[in-house]
C-alpha cells in the first residue's frame, strides 16, 4: 500500500479536523480527543462536496451543499444514502503524517457472501 506525506502533527495545534486533495478527492485528516489521528474521505457521497466545509456538531457533519449527514468517525450517512464515506490508512513517522493514496477497501460482511453453497 503506497503511503504520501499529507501534513504535519503540528498542524493540528489548533484545529481538529484539515482537508486536502488526494487524486483529485478531498480526504480528512482528523485528530481525536485522545490525540491520535484518521484519515477518511470528506467529500460528500451525493456531488463530492468538501464535508470539511459543512456544519459539524460532535462527530457529526452537514453537507454544505445539500444537507446530507454524515458521522465521520464511522463513515455513515446518516441522511441522505446508505453509501458510507471510506477510511484511508494512517501512518506518522515522527512530525509527519502518511496517508494512503486510495481508500481501504471496506470489511466484507456476511450478506457480501451471499446465500451459502448447497
């Protein structure tokens, strides 16, 4: 898995959440009240809207373009889709902060499977 460098731990002093562009999609990188670190995609499921720019309340954010919720610590939408919003991988090597270039492929559920065999 390919991992770039997205930010620095220092930037998120004063901040809790930043957005930045990886392949052409926004993707956030957020710090946690314990202090560690995720990476998720931030644009909107709906027309790729930059949720970073919504209203958040908690973990909760709104879409700034047509109001779809999402929480972002579990990904799911919680108005406006079933589709959820995929977490990157993470990585920090001293100040800095690694990001994979594409999304972790969610965990197969048990429906994924289908019917079982006969």
């Amino acid at each position: 898995m390919e991992y770039v460098k997205l930010a620095r731990v220092q930037d998120f002093k004063k901040t809790r959440i930043r957005s930045y562009k990886l392949l052409a999609r926004p993707v956030g990188i957020i710090k946690q009240k314990d202090g560690t670190f995720f990476a998720t995609e931030v644009g909107c499921k709906h027309e790729n809207a930059d949720l970073t720019e919504g209203k958040m309340n908690g973990d909760v954010v709104i879409c700034p373009w047509h109001g779809w919720k999402y929480n972002l610590v579990t990904g799911e939408c919680l108005w406006g889709s079933t589709v959820c919003l995929r977490r990157h991988g993470l990585k920090i090597e001293g100040d800095d902060i690694y990001v994979t270039l594409r999304p972790l492929e969610p965990e197969p559920t048990f429906e994924d499977w289908g019917p079982p065999l006969k």
